[in-house]
C-alpha cells in the first residue's frame, strides 16, 4: 500500500430533503448525529467512524449560498448546483491536518484550486453543550467535472467531529473504504489524482483507474465496468451525468451483524460472490452503499 496522507476524510452526500435522507440513512444501520449549519446556508448531519466519515449535506438558507472566500468560490452554491444537476456523492473532503502547507503542495504541483475557506460553526456535543468548530478547506474545484471535485479539510479542534459517542452504529459500520465515481473514460482523470497523490498512487487499466491513499481507495469506473462491479443493482446515472460518484463502500466489524439488521429493516441487497452487501443507490440518497467485513 502506497503510504501518503490526504486520504478519504469524508464524501458529501447532497440530497433536497435532509429529513428524508437521515431516516434513510438509519434505517441502514448508521447512527446520525445532530444537525449544524454552515455560514453559507448550507445544513449537514455527520454519519461518523473513527478515521473519516460521511457527511449529509442539504440546503437550509438559500439567501446565503452565494457568500464567497476571497477567490470568489461559494460553498454553498456548488452544493446547491450539485444538487440540482444529481442528488447523491457531490464532492470528497481530504483529510488534512495543516491546509495551507497542503495549499503550498497543491501550487508547487500546479494543481488548480480556488484557495482556501477559513469558517467556524456552533458544533453540538452529544450532551447538549455547544463550542465553536474551526475549519480550514483548500478547494480542488474542477471546472470541466464538477462532480469530481474535491477540498482539503482541516480540523483545528478534531475532538468536536470525532466523538466517540456517534461512532457506535447498529451496522456495525466502522470506516469508509473506497469511493467509487463513473466516466467515460477514466485515463482522462488520470492527471487529477496523480496531481493530489502522486504518480506512484496510481494504477490504471481497462475501464478502471484506482488512486490509494492511506485512508481508503478511490476507484474511476468506465460505464461498461460500473454495470459488472455493481452486479443487482442500477448504477445512478445517466450519460449526461457523466462523470460522477456513485458509490460509497464502508467496512463492518461484523458482517451478520449488518445483515441483521438491513432484515430487521426489510432493506433490499444483494450479497456479493466476495462476502459483502450492496445495496441499491434510493435507499441512500442516490448513492449506492457496499457493507463489506472489515
């Protein structure tokens, strides 16, 4: 395994109706914490694991989405356009733990990005208290793709995210293991990924590009090779959505456990010939959910 840090921190689901996509998310086994809003109008609920996690995103104030860093780009309004063009994976915040010294790599390598967003929000502890979060994101926007778009995200008081009282799910659910987008053809990202990790994190091959980073994989699919990896279930896009993320695979510390209760639930999936379970994108905001053994 290709050591290099910038790893999965965590995707950004974005749906229309957050009400909707945490009952949804629950009734798969996954424990939601509290609600807390962004300065530019957007609202997220955090579904945590002890090294990254996947982050709920929908739009509370549409008034505020054109607040702009002091490169013009607006959060919230590339959350509000992703919506609109597909609910599901919008964007995949990389986990940094020093943004500008992570900025500083980004221009030496010549990757574009539209700099970085210094924030704060009221966080709530799972006993009622509140203290204030402070967050440093560095944008990897990518214009021509939207949709695999990326930012660096900086934690200057990770004990206000990573709370062990959200990190216990009736799934068993314990870390994200891959993402999974669909293009065309995806030797065209290529650039993108060997830019963010290295050539050495890369590999490609016939309808697939993989890039490994020390927090999980990220996989590139053609359309042809998304319909065998995701055999049983539909694969959520269209052409025109092209490219996108589809997929989030997470592992368990049990897997009977996660099937217990996806039947509990009477939750559709399929168990695949390699020992997981996939589940079907409508039942996750548009995002197809793997559940594999840790």
């Amino acid at each position: 395994m290709t050591t290099n840090h910038l790893g999965i921190d965590h995707p950004l689901v974005a749906v229309r109706d957050m009400d909707k996509a945490c009952e949804d998310f629950a009734r798969l086994g996954f424990f939601i914490n509290p609600r807390h809003h962004h300065p530019w109008g957007t609202d997220n609920h955090l579904l945590m694991f002890p090294e990254n996690f996947i982050e709920l995103i929908s739009i509370y104030d549409d008034s505020k989405l054109d607040l702009t860093n002091e490169k013009g780009f607006a959060f919230g309004r590339f959350i509000s356009d992703s919506i609109e063009r597909k609910e599901g994976i919008s964007l995949v915040a990389l986990h940094s733990e020093d943004a500008r010294k992570d900025h500083q790599l980004m221009e030496q390598r010549s990757v574009a990005n539209q700099g970085i967003v210094d924030f704060r929000r009221i966080a709530h502890r799972p006993d009622g208290s509140e203290e204030e979060a402070v967050v440093s994101l560095v944008m990897l926007i990518n214009d021509e793709h939207p949709s695999i778009s990326h930012f660096f995200c900086h934690q200057h008081k990770p004990h206000l995210v990573w709370v062990e009282d959200w990190m216990t799910h009736p799934n068993g659910a314990n870390a994200i293991t891959a993402v999974s987008y669909v293009a065309e053809d995806p030797a065209e990202l290529v650039e993108r990924f060997a830019g963010i990790y290295g050539q050495e994190a890369i590999t490609v091959g016939a309808g697939y590009l993989k890039a490994q980073t020390d927090r999980g994989i990220f996989e590139v699919l053609s359309p042809a090779r998304a319909q065998t990896r995701f055999t049983g279930v539909d694969v959520p896009v269209t052409h025109n959505q092209l490219p996108s993320g589809v997929a989030i695979r997470v592992s368990t510390c049990s897997i009977e456990q996660a099937k217990s209760h996806l039947d509990t639930q009477n939750v559709d999936y399929v168990e695949t010939t390699d020992g997981g379970l996939r589940i079907p994108a409508y039942y996750a905001g548009n995002t197809i959910i793997e559940i594999y053994p840790a």
